[in-house]
C-alpha cells in the first residue's frame, strides 16, 4: 500500500541522491529569538532581502512564486504573440488578446468609443421594466447591478446544479466601507466620491454632471450596503440557504417576474433556486422598482463605467489604479504591461496556457508523488479522529467517512476546457471583454438542473494556491504551487511535509472546519454530528477565535478572530496532521540534523517560510476587512504557539513571550498533542 511505501521512502524523493534540508539560511534572522518572535527569526532575512517595490502592497513566498511562473508563462505567450496565426485557433485567440493589450497605442486612440453605445442605451431607459430588460440583457455580457447570480451545487443536493441569487451591488464591494464612521472610512468614502466624478469625466460627462451622479450613486449603493449580510453572517452556510420554488421566490420577493427574467437570461422552465440573502435581494428588487430613473441611470452608466475601466484607454485605467489599488491596497505604481498581458491571457484562456505550462514545466512523476503525500496525510488524520477524547464513535464514523471520499486533484485536470466556441476577434479588447463573457456565461448556465461535474477545476493549474470545495468535498493542488518553497524534489521529509504537506492538511481541515463540517461525505450540508460534540467543538473554535480576537494588527485596528476561524482552525489542523505524518514517514529512518538545525526545527522553518513576506499598512488594513485568512505573521506566531511539537523543537520555555500555558491553548480538533 502506498502509506508502506511513504514510510520507506518519504514524499518521493530520490533515495540514491543525498537529500537538502530545504531551509535557506539566508532566510533567517538568527538575531531573533524564536520564542519571542518565531516570525522573524524564519523570515526576517528573506524579507529583508525582498523590499516591497512600487507595483506591489504585499510581496510574500506565493507571490515570488507566481512571479517565476508568470516570467515562465510570458516565455511561451510571447513566442506564439510574436507569430503569425491562423484565425480561430487558440495560438490566435492568445496572440490577439495578449497583443491587444500592449498595443496601448490602438487602446488610447480608441479611448472610451468602445463603451459609447451602451452608455447611449443605458441613458434611453425610461421606466423600471426597461431597467429589468436591461439587467437581463447584458447579464450574459458579465453586467451585474443591484444583486448578483451564478450556477452552482446545491448545497442540499450536492449532485445537481441550480441558480443562486446573491447579494451585491456596492462599487467598494465590503458593507463596512459605506457604514463605518472611523476617520479611516469617512476618508475613504470622500476619495471613493472623487474617484466616481473623475471617471464620470473620463468618460465624457461634464464636471456638473459628474458631481450630481456621483452623489447619486453614492446614495443608492450605501442604502444597499445598509441591508447587506456582514461578513460574519455571509460565513454561516445555514444562514445562506434558503431554497425556493418559482412561486416561493415570486411571492417573498415580488416587482420582478422571476419566471421572465430566467427565461431571459437562458433558463426557461426553472422550478427552484436558492436565495442567498432574501432581505437584501428584495430591497434591491424594492430598489429597482422605486427609485427616480435619472439616479437609476447614473448607477448602470457607473457600473459601466466601472467594469470596462481596465480594458479602454490608459486614462480610465489609470484613474482606476489609482482608487482600487493605489488608495485602498498602497500600491505605487502599475505592473508593466506584459505583465497585465499574461493575466489578461489566462483570465481568458486559463487552462490552454495551463496546459501549455504543465507540459513544459510540471513532470508527471510530481504528480505521483504527491498523492503518495496526500495518502500519508489522510491517514494522519484519520489517526487524529480516532484519538479524539471529547468526540462520540457516532460522530467519528461519520467523520471517517467523509475522510474517506475525498476526491483528490493534483497537478491539472484529466479533460482541458475546450475553448473552441471562444469567440476572439482583432477589433477591441473591450469587444473580446464581452465574447469572453458570454461564453463563461453561456457555460455556467448550460449547467442549470445538470448534475455536477466533480472533474471540473476551480483552479488554473499554474495557479499558486490551493482549494477545498465542501459541495464536492474536493481538495485541489495545482501544478503552479508544487515548487519551492512548497514542494521540493531534492529536500527531505522535514522540509516537505512542513511546507507542501502542511497545505494538503490545511486543505484537509477545512472539510471539518467550522463551514466544512456542516456537510458531510456527499457535499450536502447535513447535520451529521451529535448535539454534544457539536457543543464541545464549538466551545474549542469559540476559544481559537478570541486569541486571534486579540491581535492588534495595527493601532487601534485589530483582528477579526470570527470571521478568519476556518483558516485558523485548518493551518491549525494541517500543522498537526502534517507533523504526525512526517514522524510517521521518517520512524524507522529518523533524519540527521542539517544546517544546524535538527528534522523537527526544520520542519517549523519550512512552514514559516511559506508565509514570508512584506506588506504595507494599508494593505494590512484592507485585507482585514475583506480576507478570510489571517495575515502571514499572526499565521506563524498565533498558530504555532497551540502546538505542543513547536515547544519542544524550539526549547520554548515559561519565560519566552510567546509562551501559552497547556491549559490555555486552544486546540480544536486535536487534544493531547
């Protein structure tokens, strides 16, 4: 079996080649003391050596990663830019849009004529019926305005495809932007104002017109914000679902005919949908129904206006950095174009570069190896399951069972999209906008009332992340982040699993997480757990999140434990799952110290390393408003502190400052560790 194998011959490195430690003593700050600043001490020299540069907010591990793989992309992107290619075919459709977005020249002459005639039609509607036709109109065409929808699994019956309607609608996109009356946020709102009437002028109108749509819209999208789910409650996947006939959804939220705007829209005859956030969405059907036409107007223009930005001439896109980015996230300066261009590429064409990519830079042999890892991590867990004390066997049953039918993706997927009914054409970048946009529509709505497809990815494969999607209870591991300093062919059992194998157990966790765990084996949410365990869970995570409560991320702003307690709880779960199995792997073969450093230090390093990195204030700022995951520093010094291993790898002792008691640690799914 393959869990022998991994405990002979470790993640699959070459047994006959002497094995690195992985660690990087550059990396280090030896002048820090690990158990004062554990951060520090496993990053400060790589963070030193990696100042932040203009066009970045934060620069860590994964974005010097997606960095390498981009400079790889635009190799192969470039050759077949530089080319000639014969129409239709996907070397064509790379070229055209990759060229069209560094022919700035073409873009500037053309300025905002492309958006013209939609804003002409947008300025000729007269009534609230003639919005409704628009919204379904250009929905295909990627147009979103007062609320939102997609095609997805339904999560009381995994299996199938069904419509959700979500809320949305505010330019900013966070609730707490328009309400909160912090200076920071009143600063904010003033700048997100000015932003509008620039871009107003951009576009054409007047300063006077700018300035009176402005505040219009101003108005109409802090009213939507004022009804919005937070994002405390958005988290709570019983509070998200609430499944409806046709006849339900026309009489809870009326002065739309459901029934004509699904028609319209491409999905006739639809029986049922599920409705994320009822009263927001019946306040922006009120909305619709209610308000004066000419603010109406002004908001569609907006988001018009809004959308196209990147995609016209250098002005709007400028104007738009300077807001999006350069305000709200510090950024200085924009990425230089080909950089742009590789994005724009694989925002269209995502798994054709892919596919190209894995072939020239992922071997199949990695593929292999990590799901010998993944193995070895499963077992891990399922091992910690069963040495629960305050869990029922009822509830652990059910727990390995779940455990069991994860479907693993690793590297890229088995079948490509096919990109073929792909319309791209040489007139303008904002035209393929829209094909490009159809088509992805066209796809996700071929899907209502069809089973799901579980081999479907979520993820491109040069993608520097990872995913664990509860409704195919899927765990994801693209190619693009099976390299250093996550995944390393030539280093050992302490640097692997304390890198790339913790990730497989932080994905892992997140099916048994505070969302994850409401849905069992099958992806449905189901309350597959007993009312005591439940409690006792519960009480754990309650405790997990008050530590991270408590975190003072910058002055007089602090962190929000609740809303980033499914990925505390899984870098939680996957440090420890992924230091059993490393201990596992490497009993009969323990491993000699290295570089100073022993396997189980080096192990603690690895996982550090990942989350090196720098990041500006206001970038601290946004990410804790809006990011779901805690910030790289408190996921090394508030994580690794409730994890008994790290004490005694380190000599952590009472005196040291990051020092917790056994009795205070807080430790959710593991007990006696």
């Amino acid at each position: 079996m393959a869990m022998a194998l991994l405990a002979m011959t470790g993640c699959g490195t070459d047994s006959s080649q002497p094995q690195s430690a992985g660690i990087l003593l550059e990396n280090l700050d030896t002048t820090a003391l690990p158990g004062t600043d554990f951060y520090q001490f496993a990053t400060g020299g790589w963070s030193a050596a990696h100042p932040l540069t203009d066009e970045y907010s934060r620069f860590g591990s994964f974005d010097q990663l997606a960095e390498n793989n981009r400079e790889q992309l635009n190799e192969l992107i470039g050759e077949i830019a530089t080319r000639s290619n014969a129409p239709g075919t996907i070397s064509y459709k790379i070229a055209t849009i990759y060229n069209q977005v560094i022919d700035s020249v073409k873009r500037n002459a053309d300025g905002v004529e492309p958006i013209r005639a939609q804003l002409a039609r947008i300025a000729a509607l007269e009534s609230p019926e003639d919005v409704k036709a628009y919204l379904a109109a250009t929905a295909p065409e990627g147009f979103s305005a007062y609320f939102g929808f997609y095609v997805g699994a339904d999560e009381m019956n995994s299996a199938m495809n069904i419509i959700n309607l979500y809320q949305g609608g505010v330019g900013m996109g966070n609730r707490d932007y328009y309400l909160d009356q912090d200076e920071h946020s009143q600063e904010l709102r003033a700048k997100y104002l000015e932003h509008i009437e620039k871009m107003f002028a951009l576009a054409g109108f007047s300063a006077e017109e700018a300035a009176a749509k402005a505040g219009k819209i101003m108005r109409i999208e802090t009213d939507l914000a004022e009804v919005l789910y937070d994002r405390i409650k958005l988290r709570d996947p019983q509070a998200n679902y609430n499944k409806m006939t046709i006849d339900q959804l026309q009489e809870n939220i009326s002065g739309l005919n459901w029934s004509w705007y699904f028609t319209e829209l491409g999905a006739p005859g639809v029986q049922e949908v599920v409705v994320g956030q009822v009263e927001p969405i019946r306040f922006a059907v009120q909305q619709i129904n209610t308000l004066p036409m000419d603010a109406q107007i002004a908001y569609l223009e907006w988001k018009l206006i809004n959308r196209s930005a990147d995609y016209l001439n250098d002005a709007m896109e400028e104007q738009d950095f300077d807001f999006y980015s350069k305000t709200l996230s510090g950024v200085q300066s924009m990425q230089p174009l080909w950089k742009r261009a590789v994005s724009a590429v694989n925002g269209f064409l995502g798994e054709a570069v892919g596919q190209m990519y894995v072939e020239k830079y992922f071997p199949p042999a990695a593929k292999q190896r990590m799901l010998h890892l993944v193995d070895n991590l499963k077992e891990a867990l399922g091992d910690r399951i069963s040495q629960l004390d305050w869990m029922s066997d009822q509830t652990k049953a059910k727990a390995h069972e779940k455990l069991s039918t994860f479907y693993v993706k690793i590297g890229y997927p088995d079948k490509w999209k096919d990109y073929s009914s792909l319309d791209i054409q040489p007139d303008s970048y904002w035209n393929n906008v829209l094909r490009a946009s159809r088509f992805y529509f066209e796809e996700m709505m071929d899907k209502v009332g069809k089973p799901v497809d579980k081999d479907e990815w979520h993820m491109t494969p040069q993608t520097v992340n990872a995913y664990y999607n509860p409704t195919t209870n899927e765990i994801c591991f693209p190619a693009g982040i099976l390299q250093y300093p996550f995944f390393d062919m030539q280093a050992d059992d302490a640097f692997n699993y304390g890198a790339i194998g913790v990730v497989i157990g932080h994905e892992m966790t997140h099916g048994f997480d505070d969302q994850g765990r409401q849905y069992d084996k099958d992806g449905n949410m189901n309350d597959w757990w007993t009312a005591a365990d439940a409690e006792q869970f519960e009480a754990r995570a309650d405790k997990l999140a008050e530590f991270f409560n408590n975190i003072e991320v910058l002055p007089g702003l602090y962190a929000n434990g609740r809303f980033t307690l499914g990925e505390n709880i899984a870098d939680q779960g996957g440090l420890v799952v992924s230091y059993e199995a490393f201990k596992k792997a490497t009993r009969d073969n323990p491993l000699p110290e290295k570089e100073g450093f022993t396997p189980e230090q080096r192990f603690f390093l690895a996982y550090a390393g990942v989350w090196a990195g720098n990041i500006r204030d206001e970038e601290i700022r946004r990410l804790t408003m809006i990011d779901p995951h805690s910030l790289g520093k408190w996921r090394v010094d508030v994580t690794l502190p409730h994890v008994a291993p790290w004490y005694d790898a380190f000599d952590i002792t009472p005196e040291d400052p990051m020092y917790i008691t056994p009795q205070e640690r807080a430790v959710v799914w593991w007990q006696n560790f």
